[in-house]
C-alpha cells in the first residue's frame, strides 16, 4: 500500500491498549510523523514552572489534563508539521480524548487542508486486559520507552532501544489506573462515537499479538484508501 496523499490517523484506545507500539509501527511503515499526546505531557511535566509542577501531580494521580493545556500542545505540533518539506502524514498516538478536543482537531485540520485524509483506529481491549498490561508494562529510566507487558517484551530486562534500566511508571498503579479507565469511558467513548457516525472509525481487537493487530490495521487502511 503506497501513499498518494497524506495519511492522517487519530489512534483510540483504552489505557494499555498498545497504541504507542501500533503508532510506532505505522510510522515506520509509511514514513510518518509520530506524536504522542502522553509522550508530550510527560516532557512537559520536565519545565519546572506552574504547568510542568501541576501535570506532574495531575498526572500521577491518573487524573486528565485540562483541554487547553493539551490542545495548544497538539496545535504547535500540526504547525510545525506543516513545514515540513515531504511530509507524509501522523500518527495521533492517544487521539483527541474529549470531545471538545475532537471537534478542534476536525476545524484544526481543516485549517491545514489535511480534513480528506483522517482515518481514526479504535484498539479495542477489555477492562480485564488493561488493568493486566498496565500494572506489569515498564519503562526505560534512561530514554522513556514503554515496553508493553505483551508477546516477546514480556521477556526483557533491559531497554530494547538504549539498554537502559526497565522501572514501573509512577502513574500505572491501580488506583490511577482505575481512574484513567473510568475518564475513558466517560469522555473518549463518546468521542469514538462521534468519528463513528462520520464513517471514520476502523474498529481492531487490541487482544491479538502486536503482529496481527498491525497486520488487521494495514488490512483496514488497504480498503479505505
């Protein structure tokens, strides 16, 4: 499956649905430009002012950022995407989870005439499963890579990109957990819904190995081209 045209997927999921493996794999697959809602808050909790201070104790209590905090985030990325020479398209790694943040991306990427290109994936898991992952996934002191608690990473010790030491995240205990899970279901649900009734949404059993859920995404992909 080659690109003509940019490729601009909103990636769902419930907390440890692997998205960020999944979205790491679509960019590598089709060159594209990977940002990471959860990725980009936890760099921002490292400036040490009022914003950075307040999400690091948002955040580890599994609470959800604010709209605002997270949609001038988004839209800084979008900018700097845009001038990109060659740009192939993104990957939204955690999608818009409320659904003022999703009807601002559709009028954001209007804006930047990317609007015909959008394809929203739902991994879906059980609440079971997540609550599974989550307390068992680690990450990597030393660079921030998430190694899911799934098929062959169950086995590492040691960081799969850098070799650093593997810790458990501070905002993947249960009680967190629980309360991300519980906003999920509350807010991104109905967002989910909302890109369903346009015709956007691919639906994808986030149970299966990781190899099969990117082989069933680039199936999906295949026949909305």
């Amino acid at each position: 499956m080659k690109l003509s045209k940019p490729l601009i997927i909103l990636l769902f999921g419930p907390p440890g649905s692997g998205k960020g493996t999944q979205a790491k794999l679509l960019c590598q697959k089709f060159n594209l430009e990977y940002f990471g809602s959860g990725e980009e808050l936890r760099k921002r909790q490292e400036i040490n002012d009022f914003t950075g201070k307040k999400l690091r104790k948002v955040m580890n209590r599994g609470e959800w950022v604010p709209e605002s905090t997270i949609i001038k985030i988004w839209l800084e990325k979008l900018e700097e995407f845009k001038k990109k020479k060659n740009f192939k398209g993104m990957v939204y790694d955690g999608g818009t989870r409320k659904m003022l943040e999703a009807q601002l991306f559709n009028i954001a990427l209007k804006w930047y005439e990317w609007e015909k290109f959008l394809k929203v994936i739902f991994l879906w898991i059980s609440e079971k499963e997540a609550l599974s992952r989550l307390t068992k996934r680690r990450q990597c002191k030393k660079c921030g890579e998430i190694v899911p608690w799934v098929s062959k990473f169950k086995e590492i010790s040691k960081c799969p990109k850098c070799g650093g030491e593997l810790i458990y995240r501070p905002d993947d205990k249960i009680p967190a957990i629980k309360k991300r899970l519980e906003e999920f279901k509350k807010h991104t649900l109905p967002v989910i819904n909302y890109f369903k009734k346009q015709g956007k949404l691919i639906k994808i059993n986030g149970e299966q190995p990781i190899e099969k859920v990117f082989q069933d995404i680039l199936k999906a992909l295949g026949k909305r081209k």
